[in-house]
C-alpha cells in the first residue's frame, strides 16, 4: 500500500511521514512473520525430507526383509529336502547296516568254524609229528641193535673163520703127517686096506669136530 505525498499542506506531510513510518513498522513486523513462517516451512520441509527418507529408508528394509523372507523361505525349502534326503539316507544307511551286521555274524561263525578246523589240524599234525618222532626213535634204536647184532655177527664169523682156517690147518699138518705115515708103511709093506680106511675115518671126525667147535 503506498501513500500519497502532497506539498501544499505541511499536516500533510505529517500524514505521510507518519504513514510511511507506520508502513514501515508493519513491513518489518511481515517480514519477521515471513522470517519465522519461512523458518517453520524451512523445519517442516525438513522432517519432511527426513519423513520422506525415513519412508524410502523403511520400503528399502521392507523390500530387504521381504528378500529375507523369501530367501529364508527357499531356505526352509532346501533345508526341508535336506532333510527328507538325510531320512532316506539313515533309512538306507540302517538297511545297509543291519545287512552288513547279518553278514559280519556269518562271516564270525564261519571265522571261528575255520579256526576250530585249523586248530584240529594243527593238533592231529603235532600229533602226527609225535607219533612220526616216535617211529623214527624207535628204528634207529633198531637200526643201532641191529648194527650191534651184525656187528657181533661179523666179530663172531671172523673168529668162526679164523677157528676154521686153524682147524684146517692143523688137519692139513695131520693129513701131511699121515701121508708121510702111509708112504713109510706101504715102503715097509705094513700099510694095509682097512688101516688107510680107518685114518681116513679119523680125519674126517676131526674136521667135523673142529668145525662143531
């Protein structure tokens, strides 16, 4: 609003003066109002901007946790199969093992049947060995006394021999010693039949004694 100025009437001029002084008054209190409303927009722009962040803060976490929910969903999913796969896993891994438990008691008895056996064996060949042992002590204890036994035999025909060769020889010097008889008697013709027959008879009976002997 602007006021007039007019020279003709000095109240005139008051007037305006005191207008425009009064102008000014109002113009500076507008101007503090606009200052503080310009301020309290300038505060309300802010939590607005702040709202506004907030806002865009929390549809950022809600998209965020809406991910996290689907991803943990998908993990609850995967986890769930996991599981059921582990299920089907011990099931078959129980199966598997009381099939091997059947077959490790079969394998132990048949273990222990083949070490009864082996066992058995063992002692029939350590007794077998005894028994072999024992044969073979008891031919070389026949060997040695048929050894000893020979061995006096052959001790025995050595001397049977030499007793043979002695009584031989003795006989032979007899015999030499008849001859030389019978050729001084039949020289003399004293030698007859029945006397050459009867020495004869005597060297006979001496060999068969010393033989005997």
């Amino acid at each position: 609003m602007k006021l007039g100025y007019r020279r003709s009437s000095s109240f005139g001029i008051r007037v305006f003066k005191t207008s425009r002084s009064f102008g000014g008054r109002i113009s500076g209190s507008l101007q503090i109002k606009h200052a503080v409303t310009e301020a309290e927009i300038q505060k309300l722009k802010t939590k607005l901007q702040a709202a506004e962040n907030e806002k865009v803060r929390w549809e950022l976490e809600k998209t965020q946790l809406q991910q996290n929910i689907e991803e943990n969903k998908e993990r609850m999913l995967k986890l769930e199969s996991y599981w059921i796969e582990a299920q089907t896993l011990c099931h078959t891994v129980n199966e598997h093992l009381k099939e091997t438990q059947s077959q490790y008691q079969a394998l132990e008895k048949k273990y222990n049947k083949a070490k009864k056996l082996i066992k058995d064996f063992q002692q029939k060949e350590f007794d077998f060995i005894k028994r072999q042992e024992a044969e073979r002590k008891k031919i070389e204890d026949l060997e040695k006394a048929h050894l000893v036994e020979v061995q006096g035999l052959q001790v025995r025909i050595r001397d049977l021999e030499a007793e043979v060769f002695r009584l031989l020889k003795q006989n032979g010097t007899q015999v030499n010693n008849n001859n030389n008889i019978f050729e001084r008697r039949t020289s003399l013709g004293e030698v007859s039949k029945g006397d050459t027959m009867e020495n004869l008879d005597v060297k006979q009976t001496s060999c068969h004694d010393g033989l005997s002997q």
